[in-house]
C-alpha cells in the first residue's frame, strides 16, 4: 500500500479583516457586558464597561454612522440584560445614540493630539457616556415621571461619575487594545480610503 501525501491547498478569498471590525467589536462588547456584571459599585457607582467598550471599537475601526449605531443597538441589548436599573428599556435608545455621538466625535477633522498622546479614545468616550447618560436619565424621568430634583441631585451626579471613569478606561485601555491588534484598525481603514 502506498502513502500519498497530500498536498495543502490555500484558497485566497480577497476579504481578509473585512469583517474584523464586527468580531472585535463583538469581542469588546462581550469582555464590557462581562466586567459590568463582576464589578463592585463604589458608593453605588460604577463604570459602565459596555459603553468604554463600544467607544473602545469606534474609535479603534471609524464604523461608518449606520454601522456604530447598530453597535449601540448591540451594546444597548447588552445594557438591558445586565441592568440594575428600573428602566431599562431606555438602553435601547440611549446606547445608539451614545455611540452615534462617539462616531461623529472620533471622525472630526481635528487633531486630538497631544504630542506622541492621541485623545482621541479619552474625548470619544466621554462624549459618547455624557450623551448616552444624558438620554437615559432624561428618559427615565419623562417616563417615570421622577421629580426634578431626583433627576438633577440623585441621576446627573452619577452620569458625571460614570462618564469620568469610562473616559480614564477607554483611554487606559486604547494603546494595549491597539498593540494586540497590531494596527489593524488603522491599516484597515487607509485601504478603505484607497479604494
């Protein structure tokens, strides 16, 4: 009996890392919706990990606005199964707006940079938690019909808080996130341009 070997066959499809953006994406949600659930609270607060999360992805891949919104949507499905709140179907609206803002924030012609630091996570985040904050809170109380000094004592302190510390995160993780990806989200996006 005679032993063939066979030979490896490589098949080229011409799309590699053109889905990539959607599985780190993902990847980040899911580490986000995980942290969320083992973190304690401090004084009843604690960060939001999804949206550091989602802003992390925006500003690492630059989704066009229809797709960062359906990575809010994502990300606001995630809230809603891992929310403390009374309120959480407010998540669904807030995230994707959130990350609406994140978008339009991170693809602003300006320079967030300074010297070698860009900031660009920092001040994407922050925007993105303050709108998202903002929505929620400003939903709940409409349709709660919470009093207003719940709203401005007792809510918007704590999107304050929550909004600094996703701000420290997604800036604090931007730079091992990026290494790990080894430029991908960049170069992938200089071919987008190209093309």
């Amino acid at each position: 009996m005679e032993n063939k070997q066979q030979e490896l066959v490589t098949v080229a499809t011409g799309q590699e890392g053109r889905f990539r953006w959607a599985a780190v994406s993902a990847m980040l949600l899911a580490i986000g919706a995980i942290l969320r659930l083992v973190s304690p609270s401090i004084g009843g607060i604690s960060p939001n990990w999804i949206i550091a999360m989602y802003c992390l992805a925006i500003v690492l891949f630059r989704p066009s606005l229809g797709r960062s919104m359906g990575i809010g949507l994502v990300a606001g499905a995630l809230c809603l199964a891992t929310s403390k709140s009374v309120f959480p179907y407010g998540n669904l609206i807030s995230e994707p707006i959130g990350a609406l803002v994140c978008a339009i924030v991170v693809s602003l012609p300006v320079s967030m940079k300074i010297g070698l630091m860009d900031f660009r996570p920092a001040v994407g985040a922050l925007c993105g938690t303050l709108a998202s904050g903002l929505t929620f809170t400003t939903l709940a109380k409409l349709i709660l019909g919470l009093p207003l000094n719940v709203y401005l004592y007792g809510m918007l302190p704590v999107v304050l808080t929550v909004t600094v510390a996703n701000t420290v995160i997604a800036q604090a993780m931007y730079y091992p996130v990026a290494a790990l990806l080894n430029g991908f989200a960049v170069k992938h996006k200089e071919e987008e341009i190209r093309k």
